[in-house]
C-alpha cells in the first residue's frame, strides 16, 4: 500500500474506504452492492462513530478529529504505517513516536482474523491493551466498547480494581489460574525493557503495583513465565459454561498477540459457539 500525498483527511478516508473490501473487514459478502469498497454506514460501525460524523469527516464540516479516533479509523481501513502517519499528519496531529507500544495492526493480521470470525479472537499490543477483536469475543467476554478506553487492557482486568476488572465473566483454567497471571506480569516486564520511553506503560505497571498484592509478587520475582496451551472455561449469563482451547500467536515483526479460543467439530463445546455466534451478531471491531 503506497501513501496518496497532498489529500484533505476527509477524501483520504473516502479513496481508501472504497479500497477496502467487506470480507477482508470481516463484514458478510453480500450480492447487492454496486460499490466494492465499504460503505459509510459500514465503517461508522467498525470504529464504533456515528454515520453522520463519518460523512461530515469526509466533507470536511469535522476537521479536528481526535487521536483515539484517527486510530481507529486507521485500523478499520487497515491502513499500512506509512498511511497511518499521514492520516495523522490529515487530522493536524503528530503520528505516533517510535520507541513506544504500537497499537497498529498490520492488514495481513486483520486480513486473517477478520476471515476466523467463528471463534472468539482479539489482539492485544505488547503491554496487552486490546486494540482488536470480533463479534464472538464480545459474545464470550462481553463488549470491551462499553469500558473506558484506558480499561481496555488484559493486565486491568485481571489484577487491577477498575471496570475492567468488575467487567471479567468468572472463568477458570486447567492450567491454574496463577500460571496465566505470571505470563502477563512477565510480558509486562519484557515490554517495559523494551519500550522504557513509554509514560502509559510505566503509568499501568505503577498503578497494578499499587493496585494488587498478586501482581506486585509476581513482579517482585523478575520470573520469565512462558505461556502454555490452554483450555479454559468460562461462566456465560445466558448459555452457561463454555470450555474452549485457548492460544495466545505471536506476531513478532508487530509486538501483537492474538489471543484464540476453538473448540473441537461436533463437540458440546463447539455446539455452545454457534449459540455465542447467534448473540454475538455484531460487526467486528477496531478498538478506539
């Protein structure tokens, strides 16, 4: 994908929604369309903004959007980094600085989740803030739309005393719950070696330690705790316990992880998933 130089911020967010195909966005393929880029109303939904903003960005009638919102419309257009800075520089804003936490998701990454929208998926950046998942996952989890931005991380909900926390459904592992926790605290720490210019990151691990005796032992031990294939089960509202394989991939060249859940054909299991898939008819996300 190349830069478009010279382009309001509105008309580079039109020429590259009609780049985009549906399936690649993770939206059903549809016969009626006389377009095959994504229409308006189709990318208010993937960043979660209102049809009307969308259309007055593009006219030009919004002219300062946000940087969470410029964020988000970039991963939903599956921007490269190079686009995404120039979008950025559209809004009047400065890209983000090297040397920091990407929450950019490649679109080869987006390309392959959005087509695995049978199962729960998201992604996280390298100090587990969720920057992406589908609709299943908000069928499992819950909607991580309805926390507030800064709750959105993994580490928040499982050590800290915020929404985030208040949020998780009750689930277990048969792992034991303590070896998850030290995997997170230990790619905490990894990434605060690797990113130590980073004000958020610093700020997240300084309020866990504050927040949580759990966290701050595991901190405490400087153990580099290797994550293991799962199975976890976790307690739905509505249809019960569901026992899922858990995998967290590695996208290395990004610093992403994408955290799966599967269950095996014809399994009970995999019969509870077409039930999640059933609540969860949701289009996928790109987080704010």
């Amino acid at each position: 994908m190349t830069s478009t130089p010279g382009l309001s911020f509105g008309a580079l967010v039109h020429r590259w929604r009609d780049r985009l195909s549906p399936v690649d966005a993770g939206l059903p393929r549809s016969a009626r369309r006389r377009a095959p880029g994504l229409r308006r109303e189709e990318l208010a939904q993937l960043v979660g903004l209102s049809v009307d903003y969308v259309l007055r960005l593009e006219q030009g009638r919004a002219n300062r959007p946000s940087a969470q919102v410029v964020a988000a419309i970039g991963r939903a257009l599956q921007l490269s980094r190079a686009e995404r800075d120039q979008l950025y520089v559209a809004a009047g804003l400065l890209p983000p600085r090297d040397g920091l936490v990407s929450r950019h998701v490649p679109p080869s990454v987006q390309r392959l989740t959005a087509r695995l929208g049978d199962f729960p998926i998201a992604v996280f950046a390298a100090d587990w803030t969720l920057v992406w998942w589908n609709p299943v996952w908000t069928a499992l989890h819950g909607d991580p739309g309805e926390l507030p931005v800064s709750e959105r991380n993994l580490a928040r909900a499982v050590f800290g005393a915020g929404p985030a926390r208040a949020a998780l459904r009750p689930s277990w592992s048969e792992t034991g719950e303590g070896v998850f926790a030290a995997a997170v605290v230990a790619d905490l720490r990894e990434a605060a070696s690797r990113y130590p210019g980073d004000e958020q990151l610093r700020a997240l691990v300084a309020r866990l330690r504050g927040e949580s005796a759990d966290f701050e032992r595991y901190w405490a031990t400087g153990e580099s705790v290797r994550h293991l294939a799962d199975r976890k089960t976790v307690r739905h509202p509505e249809i019960g316990d569901v026992t899922l394989d858990c995998d967290v991939l590695l996208v290395p060249d990004a610093d992403l992880r994408v955290v799966t859940y599967t269950a095996a054909e014809g399994s009970a299991d995999a019969g509870r998933l077409d039930l999640l898939r059933v609540v969860g008819g949701q289009p996928v996300t790109s987080a704010s």
